[in-house]
C-alpha cells in the first residue's frame, strides 16, 4: 500500500466518522452515544488495520518486499542474458575449459 493510498483511506475513515457523528442527532441518538460510537469504530478500524499490518509482515506481503522480489528477477533475467550473450560469444575450448573449472569448483 502506498503513502497516498494510506493517506486517502485516512481522510475517507476520519469523514465518515465526521459525517456520522454529525447526523447522529438527527436519527435520534444523543452526542454521548454519538461520541462513544464513533470512538468505538475507530478503535475497530485501527485494530483491524494494525492484524492486517503484522499479517502482511509474518507473510513477507509488504510493500518493499514485493518492489525488492520484482527488482531481484528483474535484476537475475537481465545478468542471465548478459552471460549467456558472454558464453555464446566464447569459442568452443573456452566453453568447455570453463564448464570443466565450474564442475570442479562448485
């Protein structure tokens, strides 16, 4: 999840909490029960938001090591083909000395 992201959530749950404390009056119901409500479902979507946060963590499920996992095959396919362009263009002999020097010193 991103920093913007995160942020548009943050208004989105502080408006809602804005708006129904605000119309709470109008459906009948007093500004105590208004105020303890709405303090309650924040308290919930704060709770849910910190599970879901160590949920991500324990599963590796994080921004950064989602962008790290892209990066890293990304960064593997392009040094791949980079040797295999350097091997193809080695002659025969050094093809094979090399894969002789590889088996040895694994």
């Amino acid at each position: 999840m991103t920093k913007g992201k995160v942020l548009q959530i943050g208004i989105f749950v502080s408006l809602i909490g804005l708006i129904s404390y605000k119309f709470a009056p109008l459906i009948g119901i007093d500004n105590f029960a208004a105020n303890t409500i709405s303090s309650c479902i924040l308290i919930l979507i704060v709770i849910t938001w910190v599970t879901s946060y160590v949920y991500r963590v324990i599963n590796g499920k994080m921004t950064f090591m989602e962008q790290r996992k892209r990066y890293r095959k990304e960064y593997e396919k392009v040094v791949n083909d980079k040797l295999e362009t350097k091997f193809n263009a080695l002659s025969k002999e050094e093809q094979e000395k090399l894969m002789e020097d590889l088996e040895k010193n694994p």
